[in-house]
C-alpha cells in the first residue's frame, strides 16, 4: 500500500489508486471483477441492444414494429396506449380529472414526508381532506359530470386503494394494537385472534373473500360496489399489520410514562390519546413507511378479482388489443418503471429517515 | 494502591519490541507520524495523550488489528509485514484486553478461554480447560465460570477478558483504555488485577488515563499528540518534570479532574 | 356503581361480545337465507363429490373422476413443494447476494446492491407475469421444440428423461439419508476426539465422500437400474418423461428471485450487526479468518437474522398464492375452480385460510422455539 503523498494528486493517479484498491486489490478480487465485467457486458449489450439501439420509439404502426419483434422494443405500443394504461376506460375527455387525483394523491404521500405535518391534526387533516377531494374528482358529481366506478380505473385506483387502504386502516389498527395490549380478556381474545388470522393467509384470500362471501352476508338485494369490497378487504388486511407495528411502538414506551399519566390523573383514553400514542407513532414511523411500501405494492394482487388498477390497465390495454397483443413484455416493463419510481423513492426515504431520526434525539 | 518495590528491570533483558518510523495514514489523514520505541523485556509502559493522538492505533497496529503503511515493527525478533504466517506468531505472542471487553456474549465464561487455545492451539479440552480455570482464579473469578457474559458486571467481564488474553500464554499484553468504559467502582478491581499481573513480570503496554497506576507501576510514561510521541521518561521525572509545553498542558487537565 | 372500573370493564365486555354476536347473527341470518334461495347447501360434504376437472400438474396420482378433497390435496402438495424448493433457492441466493453486498470488491458490491434495490421495489406479481410471459414467449410450440439431447424444450415445459421406478432409486435415496445421518455422527464424533485430544480428522471431506459413495452403493445393490423414460412427442404434449411446466419454472423464478432480495438485505444486517470488536477479540486471539466467522460472527448474525427470516419464508408461503394469476394449480387456484364449480364459497374459502393459518402457525411456531433456545443468556 502507498500513502497518498497529499490530497491534492492528479486525477488520473487517484482513480488508478481508486481502481487498485477497489476492483483488484487481490488476485481473486481481479478475477471477480473480470468475470462480472464480462457477464454484465454480455448480458447489457444484449438488453441494450433490444431495448434501446433497434426499439422503436414514439409513434410508429404496429407494421414497424412486426417487422422487428424479437430484436427490438416496440416502444410505440406505449406511445399508443398510454392514456389506456394510466386512465383505463375513464371517459377520455374527463381524463384530466384522473390526472388531477393522481397528482393530490402523491402531493398526500410527499407532504407528509415534511416534518411540518407530523402532528395528528395536521396529517388526518391532509388525508382526509385530500382522498374526499380525489373522490369527488373522480366520482363527480355537483359540479362534475358523475362517471360511474365501472368506468374508473388505471392509476388513480392504485393510488387510492393505497391511500384510503392506509387512512381507514389506521384507527382500525391502533384500536387493535391497544386491544391486544388490554386487560380486559375478551378484547384481547378478539384482537389477537383477528390479528393472528389476517396475518397468517395471503391477501388473496381476504380478497376472495371480500367480493365473494360479502355478498353473501348482505340481505338479498342488497349490493357491493366491486372496488368498495376490494377496498374494505384492503382497509381490513392493513389494519393487522398497522397493528403490530404500532403495538412495537407501544411496547418500546417506558413504563414511567404510563405511570407519570397515571401520577396526574389522566383516564385511560386521556393516557393512550395525548401521552402514549403520539410517542409511540413518532418511534414507529419508518416502520410505517415501509408499510405502506409493501401495501403499495399489494395493490397489484387487485387484477385476480378483476378491478381495474393500474396493473391491470396495462395488461388489458396491450392483451385486449390484438395488433399490439405481442408486446405485453414492453407494458410490463413500462409498469415495472412506474411502480419502481414511487417504491424507490418511498424506500430511499425511509432509509433517510431512520437515519435522521436515530440520530436526532429531539423529534 | 500499594506503591510496588521499584522496579528494576534487569540490563540485559532483551528487546521485545522494536518499532522505528512508522507511518499511518487512515486515507489522507496521518494518525501516526514517524514513531520510533524500543520495549524491553519485563518493561510496563503506559501511552497517554488527549484523544484522536494515535494511542490506540499504535498498539492495534502491534498485533495487525491495524496495518501500516511505512516503517519496521519488530516482535519478539519477528518481522510484522503482510506475511500470514509472521503475523500468526506475532498474535501467539501478544495478549490483548479492549476497552469494550468483547467477550463473545453466544459462550460461558469458561468457554470464552478455551476457544483459542482449543482452536488455535488445538489442546484438548481437558487441558484447556484447567488453563481456563488457573487464569481465572488468578483473576479471582472462578465461581463465574459457567455463567454467560451479559450476566456479569463491567469490571467482572474486564477481568474475564484479561484472563481470555493470559489463557493462550502471551510474553506481551497490551490494554486499550481497559477501565474507560467501567463504573468508577468497578475500576478498581480491573487495576489490582492488572497490578499484580505487572508484578509477576508481564511486559504491558497500557494506553490508559489512570495516572495512578501509571505512577505505582510504569517504567516509562509515554505521551503522544497528534500521531507523534511527544516525551516519554519514567514516572517520577515525566509527572514533576516534563519537558515539554504539551504535555505540561495535558498533565494540567487530566491531573485536576 | 358505574364508578367501579371492574363493573365498566365488565359492561364494556359484555357490549363488545353483544355487537360482534349481533354482527355474527345478522350475517349468519342473512348467509342462511341467501344460500337457500340459491339451493345450495351449507357443509362440507361437497369434498366427497366427484371432482370433475383435471389439473395439469399433481405430485399424487389423480384424475377427474377423484373427489374434491382429493384436488384440494393435490393444490395443497403443490403449494408446499413450490414453497419449500423456492425457500431453499431464495435462502441460497439470498446468502450469496447478501454476502456480496459487503464485499471488498466494488462492482460486485454494486451490482448485488442494484439487485437488491430493482427486485424489492417491484410488485411480486407483476415479476411473475413477465417470467410468465417471456418464458411462453420465448419457449417454441411443441411441433417445434428445441431438442437437447433427449430433452425437450417447449411452451409444455422442461421434458427431462426420468428414471422409471425401480428399487434401486428408492436404495439410492436410502443412501442418501444415511449419509446425512453419517455425517451427523461423524460430526459428533470428531467433536469428541477433539476435546479428548486436540486434533481431529477433517468433518467435510468424510462427509460429502459418504454423500456420494453411499447413494452409490444402494443403487448398485439393488439392480444398479438404467432404465429412463424418455420423453416422446405426441400431437400436442409428451409420452413419458418428466416435465417442468413453464408454470412452475415462472412461478419458482419469481418467488425465489424476489424473496432473495429481501433474504440479502437480512444477511447483510444480520453480519453487520455483530460488532467490530467481537472479530478483533477474535483475531487477536489468533483465529483464522474463517474461524473468526464460524465460531464468533455467524453465530451471533444468526441469532440476529433468525426471526425477520422466518416472517420472509412466511410470505414466500402466502405468496406462492399468486400462482393463481399464471395458471399453477396451487391451493388457491384448486379451491378457486372448486367454488366456481360447486358455489360452496364459504366452505372453500374457509378451508383454504385454515390451511395458510395452520402453515402460518406451525412455522412462527418453530421458529420461536428455536429463538427461544438459542437467545443469548443475559441478567
């Protein structure tokens, strides 16, 4: 090894340090580093090649496309369909009401990633205020032209079941948490039971039987709008592991609060409302996070019980067609792109976060 | 603490240790400048010095915990370079305790010590085991030995580390800051320890704040700023007459807690 | 009165029972009159019926004339088989990609980390669906299968010649569990010498020699049998042979690949927890490097990464559900055509969450068990 004579070595000198001791600090660590080049550049060249050099990009026919298959992309079929694959079959001259919702739906997600809405109030005013607004958008109504929720899908209805999937969700799961923790025997019976069965079978399951056997329990006549019986299933599988995270946080409490609530008199509710809860919230928030990560991603399974989110979208817009039907690979890739960007940015943050947050004492 | 017999260590003791221009850098940053020591057999030296001057870096690079970029570091008449098998001797022959005593928390006491030498050394476990429990009583910990480490208090645990180091019979030990991170209470029982460890004729070297011990036991006080060895002389003279501006200034802060 | 907590506690008690017993009842009315008004019946004697459908791919003998129980044990196999080979691959896999996560080595380090980072942020099932998609794609029709040998490659799957049942298979197996329970005794054994003496002979050359040898010896004992089915082609599928349904090689690509992921980001926590200390003291001490990591590291991460892992196999369970969106005839998808066929919908989705809830439970279960033997003992 050699001691860098100062800090200020040409460039050229540094990266050959960088590389030495990076990439071939040993004669296996040469190796590695050869074969990995080797592969990645057989395997990305041939991607690129596909993907990128003979694709064809923006507006093309499916003729050009044909005439590539197989070693080109058809990006066009995304320029064709792309207000199929965000909007699904909303009328396409209320569209942008669609795109209106999709854009309050992340602005809820980024503005609560800012310390100046971490406050009970402050965040149930957002989300609610923001979904009741997304739904009038897309439900319509008073001012609005009303479209039908057979007509709604794409986008828009992956973020709102995650979105409302999350906001009704959560009392549900604090309720729990705080019941699984009670003295009462009954209500920890029901809370642990109710916690241990949703956590314990897919959410396939719950989704089968949200819109299978709801219907059956309802007097006759009477009937489930599809996507409000996707969205309770959802509300209600969330709401158990909102609950074991938030019991976590209520574990890690030290007892000397309950007692110093106790000491000055505060009831129960007084306690868990104004002493226990908001810390116990605030601990667990990248926890949260990463949940609604997960229940993001969850949204997909929505396509097996056939309602119209944005997987779904974009699987019908290519396969219903039958030009584009080849090129279900690049809808997928084009989905793939989507769902990436939102859960990297959230996981980016998250870790963001529980760095800042383990170092910062004062919340 | 008992001021000991002086000590004097005999004048052809051989050199133990010899260390000369040694350099490090942790990236561009140089933490040790050009140190050159000579220890001698039996010798106990105590390295202070405010924090972030080398102290530890310099007896980690010893044993390897840490590597140099310039300069020789001769053990026991053994080369430490980048050569496995030199380093394997060097660390037959150099016992370490730290200041976090990390003692494997998933073993017994007793299994603590005889990892190495069952390992390393490949004894059988009877004979390990009959070392274990000869260091651990001489550390005054044998009722200890079937429990687990998170059982055991700070200064016990130290004491198990000191023994753990003894148990694979090394001819140096070195501690870094070995009771910075104890209650003052139990400070007292891991420096009695490692007293009568100097009296039975261990070459130490301690990088330590304890002055006390530095006064009952050291031949020399070594003080260290800034990567470099500022002064080095036995107790009597560095406490009442160092040399330099420095390490008047240290003796300052540290003296008047 | 009202003041006593007790008697609060109580009331409060009695009126939660009374709405979830009113809820129940209501529902429960309302299920009782709605399946009468469709003539169907409530129970579970629909499993003794005759099944009517065929399933493509079962590890047990069945046909359509089998009951409906019987389908339901055919999906429930096939769920457990996938499960546990996409367990043992997303293990594997995960290890080397967490491994690689803290190597020396830049591009390695990076490109593991790239793995990681695009696998985990994707929806499972739409990686299923372009596994899926891709391989049928890509995979010729049958008339046109690619031959390798006296294997096929097709949209039908993998067709693998395969050994026709003979007792010299099942001798070849035998041997194989002997020599894991060799190597457990031998393990035992070297350990013993080791304390008595010092040195030992090796445990892993032994090991993988009987691991070898014995399978070996039982094969050739009992009529050393060479006899393959081969695969033929017939009109649209394969006579003999085994085959590998696309279906399964999608659903087995998806679920290992996308749970390794999250098995990496586990071993990468679970090493780096231990602290640097520990190997200090350790190479201090004089261990060798993959001493260090046997006996002081991995016991220590393992500890560590031992109950996020088993919350992963957990899902990796759950999600092999999704086989029901590319056409594997897992439990889910079985029970599926079930109650599409008979309108026993409570029946069959109850049956299908007790069996996810019973797995669930048994392997929380054994896993807490073994947590709980292993914790580190502290005051």
């Amino acid at each position: 090894m050699h001691p860098p004579a100062s800090a200020h070595r040409p460039f050229a000198a540094r990266s050959l340090d960088w590389l030495r001791e990076n990439l071939f600090s040993t004669p296996a660590n040469a190796l590695i580093t050869l074969l990995t080049l080797a592969l990645l550049l057989w395997a990305g060249s041939s991607f690129v090649s596909w993907a990128v050099l003979h694709a064809v990009w923006g507006r093309a026919d499916v003729a050009t496309c044909n005439a590539l298959f197989g070693q080109g992309a058809c990006w066009a079929v995304i320029a064709d369909k792309w207000r199929h694959m965000l909007f699904g079959i909303y009328p396409q001259g209320e569209q942008w009401r669609s795109a209106l919702a999709v854009v309050i739906f992340c602005a809820i997600i980024v503005l609560s990633a800012m310390r100046a809405f971490w406050h009970v109030w402050r965040l149930l005013a957002l989300w609610l205020s923001g979904s009741l607004l997304c739904a009038w958008l897309l439900a319509g109504g008073f001012a609005l032209t009303p479209v039908p929720t057979a007509l709604w899908g794409g986008l828009p209805i992956t973020l709102m079941l995650a979105v409302f999937g999350t906001l009704f969700a959560f009392p549900l799961g604090i309720l729990l948490a705080l019941g699984r923790r009670s003295a009462l025997p009954i209500v920890r019976a029901a809370s642990i039971v109710y916690i241990e069965l949703v956590r314990g079978v897919p959410l396939i399951t719950v989704l089968f039987m949200a819109s299978i056997m709801f219907a059956l329990f309802l007097p006759e006549g009477v009937s489930f709008d599809k996507l409000l019986r996707a969205q309770v299933a959802i509300v209600l599988f969330n709401a158990a592991y909102i609950a074991e995270i938030v019991r976590a946080g209520l574990q890690a409490l030290p007892r000397g609060q309950y007692e110093a609530a106790d000491a000055l008199g505060l009831g129960y509710w007084q306690t868990q409302l104004l002493v226990i809860l908001p810390q116990a919230l605030k601990i667990t928030i990248p926890a949260q996070v990463n949940s609604f990560i997960d229940n993001f991603k969850d949204t997909s399974l929505v396509i097996i019980v056939s309602i119209f989110d944005f997987l779904y979208a974009v699987r019908q817009a290519v396969i219903s067609d039958l030009d584009w039907r080849h090129y279900f690979v690049e809808g997928y890739l084009f989905a793939m792109a989507v769902y990436w960007l939102f859960c990297y940015a959230m996981s980016h943050y998250s870790q963001w976060l529980e760095k800042h947050l383990s170092r910062d004492h004062r919340l | 603490m008992d001021p000991t017999a002086a000590h004097v260590i005999p004048p052809n003791a051989e050199e133990i240790i010899r260390i000369e221009g040694l350099n490090k850098w942790f990236g561009d940053f140089q933490v040790l400048r050009n140190i050159s020591l000579s220890v001698r057999r039996g010798e106990r030296i105590v390295i202070c010095g405010p924090s972030g001057s080398g102290k530890s870096t310099l007896i980690r690079c010893l044993n390897r915990l840490e590597t140099h970029q310039s300069g020789t570091v001769i053990v026991d008449g053994i080369k430490l370079n980048d050569s496995l098998k030199n380093i394997e001797a060097i660390r037959n022959d150099i016992g370490m305790v730290f200041q976090h005593f990390n003692l494997f928390p998933h073993l017994t006491v007793l299994e603590n010590c005889t990892l190495a030498p069952i390992w390393v050394r490949k004894q059988p476990r009877a004979t390990a085991e009959a070392t274990a429990m000869k260091f651990l009583e001489r550390v005054r910990i044998t009722d200890q030995a079937h429990k687990y480490p998170g059982q055991l208090s700070g200064g016990q645990q130290q004491r198990v580390a000191i023994a753990r180091a003894l148990c694979m019979a090394p001819r140096i030990m070195l501690f870094d800051e070995p009771t910075s991170a104890l209650d003052p209470e139990m400070v007292k029982e891991v420096l009695e320890t490692m007293v009568s460890l100097a009296r039975d004729g261990m070459t130490m070297l301690c990088v330590t704040h304890e002055m006390g011990f530095a006064r009952a036991v050291a031949d020399r006080v070594i003080f260290m700023d800034e990567g470099e060895i500022v002064e080095q002389a036995p107790p009597e003279i560095f406490f009442s007459q160092a040399r330099s501006e420095r390490t008047r200034q240290f003796l300052d802060q540290i003296l008047d807690h | 009165m009202w003041s006593s907590e007790r008697f609060r506690n109580i009331v409060y008690q009695i009126a939660l029972l009374s709405l979830v017993g009113a809820l129940i009842g209501y529902a429960a009315y309302n299920l009782v009159h709605n399946l009468e008004s469709r003539a169907i019946a409530i129970g579970f004697s629909y499993l003794g019926q005759e099944a009517g459908f065929d399933v493509s791919e079962t590890l047990i003998d069945y046909e359509p004339t089998h009951s409906y129980a019987r389908a339901f044990v055919v999906g429930l196999l096939n769920t457990l088989f996938v499960s546990a080979v996409a367990i043992v691959a997303a293990s594997v896999l995960g290890l080397v990609v967490g491994i690689g996560r803290l190597s020396p080595n830049w591009l390695l380090r990076k490109l593991a980390g790239a793995y990681v980072e695009s696998v985990r942020n994707v929806p499972l099932i739409l990686q299923l669906l372009l596994w899926y998609g891709v391989l049928t794609e890509l995979l010729p029709p049958v008339a046109e299968a690619i031959v390798l040998g006296s294997a096929f490659l097709s949209q039908r799957g993998i067709s693998l010649p395969w050994p026709t049942p003979h007792a010299g298979w099942w001798a070849a197996l035998l041997g194989l569990f002997l020599a894991v329970l060799f190597a457990f005794l031998w393990a035992r054994a070297v350990r013993r010498r080791r304390e008595r003496a010092g040195r030992a002979p090796a445990v892993l050359w032994p090991s993988l020699a009987a691991g070898v040898v014995l399978p070996l010896a039982g094969w050739a004992v009992f009529g050393a049998p060479s006899e393959l089915s081969t695969p033929a082609m017939t009109g649209f599928g394969f006579e003999g042979g085994k085959t590998v349904s696309p279906e399964f090689i999608a659903l087995f690509l998806g679920l290992s690949v996308y749970t390794a992921a999250f098995i990496a980001e586990i071993v990468r926590g679970g090493i780096l927890s231990v602290s640097r200390g520990q190997s200090d003291a350790a190479e201090a001490l004089g261990l060798s490097r993959g001493q260090r990591l046997r006996l002081v590291i991995l016991p220590q991460a393992l500890r560590v990464m031992i109950p996020p892992l088993t919350s992963q196999y957990l899902n990796l369970t759950k999600n092999s559900s999704l086989a029901v969106a590319i056409g594997y005839p897992d439990l889910v998808s079985i029970s599926n055509t079930t109650l599409n066929q008979t309108g026993q919908a409570i029946e069959a989705i109850t049956l299908m969450m007790a069996v996810y809830l019973a797995v669930s439970l048994a392997i929380s279960g054994l896993m807490n068990w073994y947590n709980h033997r292993v914790r580190l003992v502290e005051r």
